[in-house]
C-alpha cells in the first residue's frame, strides 16, 4: 500500500545548509521509489493555523519510506535541514483505491456498540 512522508516545516531564512539539503535529498529517494508530491506548494488555510510549508513524498509502502529516513545517506543530510528548520515529520500509510469513510464509519460504530 502506498505510503507517504509528510513534512510540516516552519520557515524560516535560507541558509546554505538548506541549500545543499534541497540539491542532495532527490539522490536519497531513488533508490526506494520516492517522488515529491508536494514540496513547499501555495497553501490556501482554511481552518486554524499552518505556520509554515508542507512537503509530501510518496513512496510504493511503508517500508520503503521507512529504509528512506533510515538510510544512511538521507541520515547524512538531515542535520542540514534540522539544524534551520524546525518542524514535525511523519510517514503514513495511504488508503487502498477502493477506501470507503461511511464503512469505515459503519466498522467503528460496529466495533463500539454505537
């Protein structure tokens, strides 16, 4: 099942660091089929607060985008970006084509006598 790393990232000024992050992370992704999404897109609030960029990279399931943060060349990198740019990062499993919200809803009022 596809998977996907979501980053939510304060801005903050450039630094070369940030730089040199942004030119090496793409070689980091090939090797387990990651593809940008989203990466630092207009964002358009529409409830509460978004303080800062989000960056979405999918990956063919979860264990790929899980080897891609552990690897030791994304590793190598990530002190560039943590370093200037503080925010949270999550990898999360996607939802099959034929996702439904109403079973899913029917499933947990099931599950809790509801």
């Amino acid at each position: 099942m596809t998977a996907y790393a979501l980053a939510h990232l304060r801005k903050a000024p450039i630094h070369a660091d940030v730089l040199e992050y942004l030119e090496r992370i793409q070689a980091t992704l090939a090797p387990f089929e990651g593809r940008f999404l989203v990466h630092g897109g207009t964002i358009d609030v529409l409830e509460g607060d978004w303080p800062g960029d989000l960056v979405i990279i999918e990956f063919p399931d979860l264990g790929k985008a899980r080897s891609w943060y552990h690897s030791s060349t994304y590793q190598e990198i990530k002190p560039l970006r943590t370093r200037h740019l503080a925010g949270e990062v999550i990898l999360v499993e996607g939802v099959e084509t034929d996702h439904s919200s109403s079973q899913m809803a029917a499933e947990l009022r099931q599950a809790n006598g509801l």
